[in-house]
C-alpha cells in the first residue's frame, strides 16, 4: 500500500468510495520507506481530529537517528527494525501490541 491508497481508505475516496463501511483501523503499520512519503502521511494523519490519535508504527530495513527522530516528532509511534527471523518477527509485534496497551 502507498501513501496515497492509505489516505484514499482512511477518506472513504477513490476505489474505497462505494464502501458501504470504511472502518477505521484501531493501528497502522507503515514501512519507513513505503511509496509516498512517511513523513507527508504523517502529517496529513495528524492534521485531522478523527485520526490524529490511531497509533502509527513504523517497520524499517534500518534505522537511522536524525530521520527517526522527525518520524517520532511528526506522529510515528513507535519504530522497529525487520528481521528475517521469524521468532524476532513474533516478539517484535507482541512488544509493539504491549506497547499500544
């Protein structure tokens, strides 16, 4: 999913448009890289009363401390680095879920 079909499903616009409910997520998880810009969504996330509150964790291949620190800043959450374990995968998403809690 891009920036753009996540504010497109989060509007109820474009191909969510005829939707007879468009639920609102309880969490959203973004790659730190996903097509659009994070940082874009997460301001546009913010700006609006009915969404500013979901969660946002963002998923990264690595972690770097300056734009990370804007990311936190600008409405992320929470941030993880991906494992190619599956094990790691597991605790990571339960650490995220007690977090959130």
């Amino acid at each position: 999913t891009t920036a753009w079909e996540a504010r497109e499903y989060l509007e109820g616009r474009g191909r969510f448009l005829n939707c007879r409910e468009t639920p609102l997520p309880n969490l959203i998880v973004c790659d730190l890289h996903m097509a659009g810009s994070v940082t874009d969504f997460l301001k546009w996330l913010r700006d609006h009363r009915e969404l500013k509150r979901l969660p946002v964790v963002l998923w990264s291949g690595h972690l770097a401390a300056a734009p990370l620190n804007v990311l936190l800043e600008t409405g992320g959450s929470r941030c993880f680095v991906k494992t190619p374990s599956f094990e790691k995968l597991c605790a990571d998403v339960q650490a995220m879920l007690d977090h959130l809690h």
